[in-house]
C-alpha cells in the first residue's frame, strides 16, 4: 500500500441519511401510492448540502431550481408519479406508457411519460434513480408550497407587473416571496414565458404529489438492462465476434472528434451565428480566428454546430449528420423499451483519418483500416445502473480490450471546468475502496484544457445520490482526502472486479485492481462545488466554458485507444 493510503477508507454513515433511506424503502413496499408529505419531515432531517434551507420560511431557490431541471416541466400538472424498469413492467400493471407523451428535464436523463392529466411515468435503470428521482419531488414540493403559503393574498396586478418588465414591481414581487432579484431573475430565466403562469399556479394551488414503485425486485432491474442490451445486439449483431473499447461518455463529444460533421459544415453553421446567433458566441468566434484567445476551433463549431440544429434553419443537419456518421462506421442506437441510456457502435476500420479531429489524426491513424475493433460508447448512465450496463456488455461481447469513464463530479478543492483524475474510489454501494491504476494522468489532458486545471493523483467518492450528502459527511470525505464526489466510478469499479475474478465483488474491503488484464481509465470534469453554496448545477450550467473540460478528457480517451490499437495490431 502506497505512503498516507492506510486510512482509506471513509466514515460516511449519517444517522440522518440511514434514517431517511429505511424510510424511503419502507414506505416503497406498499402495493398503494405513498404521499411525498410522508418524507418531508425526514427530508427537512437531512440537512442536505443541495437543500441547506430546507426549514426556512424562505425558500431555498437553489434547491428549487436544481429539482425542478431535474423533473419534467408538466410537473405543475402531476399529482402522481408511478415508477418501472420497463414497458413490459408499466403493462402488467395496466400502464401503457408509451402511448403517452414524452417528457424531459433539462439536466437529467431519464425516460419519462405524461398521461396529460396527473400521472406521471418513470421509467428506472437502479436503485439510483429511486434515491435520486424522489428527493428532488421532496425538495420540489417543499419549495413549491413554500412560495404558495407566501402569495397567499397576492394581488394579480402584483403578479402580473411583477412578471413584466416593471423593476419595481419585480422587487416588490422578489420580496413578498422572501428571496432576492437575482434568485427570483434565475426563476424567470428557467420558466421564460411561462414565468407568469408558473408564478398564477404557485399562488393558486398547493403541491401534492404521490409515488409508488410497482415492482421493486432485482431481477426487473436485470431484465431492464437485457432489455436493453438486446436492442443493441439485434442492431449490431458482431459485438459478440469484435475486440471492444467501452467508453461511458455521452452522444456527443466522441462522435464530433471521430467524425468531422462539424468541421464539414462550418460554413453553414458560422453563416447562422452571423445572422441569427448568440452575440458572445460571434465575438468568441472572431477572436479564435484572430489568435486572440485559446479557445480550440474544433470545440467551438461542435458546441455552435449544436445550437443550430436546435432551431428550424438548422434541423436538417440532425438527419445529416446521422447519414454522414454511417458513412464512416459510426452507428447511433436509441434506447427503446427500457431506461434512458443512447449507444453509439464505432467501427474503427471505416473511420477516415483525414476527416476525425486533428487532435487526434497523427501519422498513427494510417493503421486504422487494418482494425477490427469497435468502441461502444454509452450515454454516461446514473449511479448503480452502471455497473448493471458493464456487466451486461462484457457477458455478450468479445474481448475488451478497454474500459473508460468520463463523466461529471463535484469537486471539494477545484473549479468548475477542472478535470480530475482519481487512482482511489470509495464506493459507497458496495462499501469497498478500490485502489486501481488509472491509464490517465495529467499530461494526458492538460494539452487540451484551456480555460481549466488537471488535477491527478486523487480520491473520489461514490455517492448513494447527490441529495444524500451533508455538511458533516462532506467535512468527513474531505479529512479523509477525498476530493472528488460523484455517483458511478464505484460500481463501474465492481463491475470490472467481476470481469476478471472469479467471484461476485466483495462487501467492505480494500480492493486492489492493479491486476486487471485490459486498460482501465477514469476522468470527470468538475460541474459542482458543494462545501460553496449555491454552486451546484441548480444555480447555473457548465455552458460554453464547460464543454472545454468535456472534450479534453475526451480527446485523452480516443488518443489512449487510438496508441493502445496501434499498437496491438503492429505487435
């Protein structure tokens, strides 16, 4: 064991977080709905780091906002949310979900379903999503009737001047609901024209809503993922016969760098800002054309190229781009019947290396059509759900040559934008610290981080779930030296024990996979600062900025295979 390792292992029980969850899993065995008010005295009991004001008369914005990206915005419409691994899981329960109408959050993934009256479906991949999905509709709920108590007796001019572009109004308006111009601004950004009709309900109507998880066994959450891995197989039928590089990332970032969409279309897409785009897109633009700033070229027309699909003008490309990355053996698969995680199958033989990134297009690439490998690139998954995607992968393909991670942390002593590179994980699932050598370290990123730090060398966290934390376990973790909090490394880490022991990962114990007989590396890019209140991605998003740590660490994970390929296929 390495100097200053041999207290590894941290004291993260919480009495109050233990107290919630046994109260949570025990309210979720009744066969009828539960109602969320149940929870709101435990969840106040919390004192989590995500909800600090969970008890002030005032409401907690920050908490507000962080639920509310999470949840579909039909949420002021919902009174009950019903829960499920699969379609098949909805039907025998007299559900047909998918009949229904689709909805969204903006800052979290999962598949979810709207009846148009008061029932929303929540389609889940793990426990995770539990411990994850009914937090946020405490905090929601909370800080809804929170607002509602505080407009009691609010005049409509009020509201109504106040929603407009009348500043006075707007603070009379901020004050009566006991939070500042800037908390109630955030509310208007996030509501945009609906800002008054949210601000009518709140006034109107208290939040009421009710859960239930129709079937909680671990065999339907098994199911769900074969659900979902056939999919991809019947889609893709010659994993089984193919070397794999496993990347957990998301749908963008390796399929930009691989396939040169954008750079192809940069006229389409620069003619668009010049017309219709964002002014401080434009101005970043003039000043990478100028030398003025270090801002990469590359990541630039992929984050622009992006916001032109958005609008009518640039739709067309979406179905362009599909086409094109076919062409150079890039083969997007949607999830279907199950949780809400994308798959990308990459050909490594059809890519052309005139036309990937020239951050990653070195003499080396000549060797690319002699490869009969293929990258499986996942949209990054939440919690324990990923170590039911690994193993599912690894039982039906062949060889894996490596398994890579890059997704989003918070971090206790960097930045946002920072990239952190862990070679120690704790894993609060399965309660096991695991000591792994990672295939990452800072010279492999910092070429490519502009406006961040890379930070090695460092200990990470797995979390039960983001709200699940307080100031006294953070206080914990960090005495410890863990600096570095986030949700999958852990049970990515069981996962790949099993891939190469013998038997099911152990409960409880130092772990050592120095020994694993495939490339193993793990990067995230710090999106939270959660010992700084109000710094987490309910008070604002990465944006522009942020996409500068995504694609470094991505160009780190693409290089890495593309020197571990070459090098395989000349030995």
């Amino acid at each position: 064991m390495e100097p200053g390792m041999e207290r590894t292992v941290p004291s993260t029980a919480s009495e109050e977080i233990e107290l919630y969850l046994r109260t949570v899993y025990s309210l979720l065995r009744s066969t009828t709905e539960v109602q969320v008010r149940t929870l709101e005295e435990v969840h106040m009991g919390l004192n989590s780091t995500l909800h600090m004001d969970a008890r002030s008369q005032a409401p907690d914005v920050s908490a507000f906002v962080y639920s509310s990206l999470r949840l579909p915005q039909c949420m002021t419409r919902v009174h009950s949310v019903i829960m499920g691994q699969s379609s098949a899981v909805f039907n025998r329960h007299g559900f047909d979900v998918e009949s229904w109408q689709p909805v969204a959050g903006r800052a979290r993934r999962r598949r979810c379903f709207f009846n148009g009256e008061d029932t929303l479906a929540c389609f889940i991949a793990s426990r995770s999503d539990i411990d994850d999905l009914i937090p946020s509709l405490t905090a929601f709920q909370i800080e809804w009737n929170k607002m509602n108590q505080l407009l009691q007796n609010c005049p409509e001019s009020l509201l109504s001047a106040g929603a407009g572009e009348n500043l006075n109004k707007f603070a009379e308006l901020a004050g009566r609901l006991e939070m500042s111009q800037d908390d109630l601004a955030r509310l208007k950004v996030i509501w945009g024209d609906e800002f008054l009709a949210y601000l009518q309900q709140i006034a109107q109507l208290r939040c009421s809503f009710s859960f239930r998880l129709l079937d909680g066994s671990l065999i339907e959450y098994w199911r769900a993922t074969r659900v979902w891995w056939d999919n991809i197989e019947c889609v893709f039928p010659q994993l089984s016969e193919r070397p794999i590089y496993f990347i957990s990332s998301n749908t963008h970032s390796v399929t930009n760098l691989l396939s040169g969409f954008a750079l192809k279309f940069q006229k389409e897409v620069v003619a668009y800002l010049n017309r219709n785009g964002d002014r401080d897109l434009l101005i970043e633009w003039h000043d990478i054309q100028k030398r003025q700033t270090s801002s990469n070229e590359g990541n630039f027309l992929y984050y622009a190229l992006k916001k032109f699909q958005q609008v009518d003008e640039g739709k067309y490309l979406v179905g362009e781009q599909m086409n094109y990355e076919k062409q150079v053996g890039i083969l997007r698969i949607p999830s279907i019947h199950s949780f809400d995680v994308d798959a990308q199958v990459i050909d490594l033989s059809r890519l052309n290396p005139e036309t990937i990134d020239p951050r990653l297009s070195d003499e080396t690439c000549n060797f690319l059509s002699r490869s009969d490998a293929l990258i499986i690139n996942i949209d990054y998954p939440l919690g324990f759900s990923a170590y039911n995607i690994l193993t599912k992968v690894t039982e039906h393909v062949g060889s894996i040559l490596g398994v890579y991670v890059m997704g989003k942390a918070a971090t206790l002593n960097g930045v946002q934008g920072d990239v952190i590179i862990p070679n120690v994980v704790y894993d609060e699932h399965s309660q096991n610290t695991y000591l792994f050598q990672n295939a990452f370290m800072a010279a492999d990123v910092a070429p490519y981080l502009v406006y961040g730090t890379v930070l090695d060398n460092q200990k990470a966290v797995s979390v039960l779930g983001t709200f699940l934390q307080n100031l006294r376990i953070m206080d914990v973790i960090y005495r410890e030296g863990y600096t570095d909090i986030e949700m999958e490394a852990g049970p990515y880490l069981s996962a790949v024990y099993e891939m190469y022991r013998p038997k099911r990962h152990p409960v409880n114990e130092i772990v050592n996979l120095y020994g694993v007989p495939f490339d193993l590396g793990i990067l995230h890019y710090a999106s939270d600062k959660p010992l700084s209140k109000g710094k987490n991605l309910g008070a604002g998003t990465l944006s522009y900025f942020g996409m500068d740590s995504t694609y470094a660490a991505t160009v780190a994970i693409l290089r890495r295979i593309m020197d571990k390929e070459c090098k395989r296929l000349t030995s």
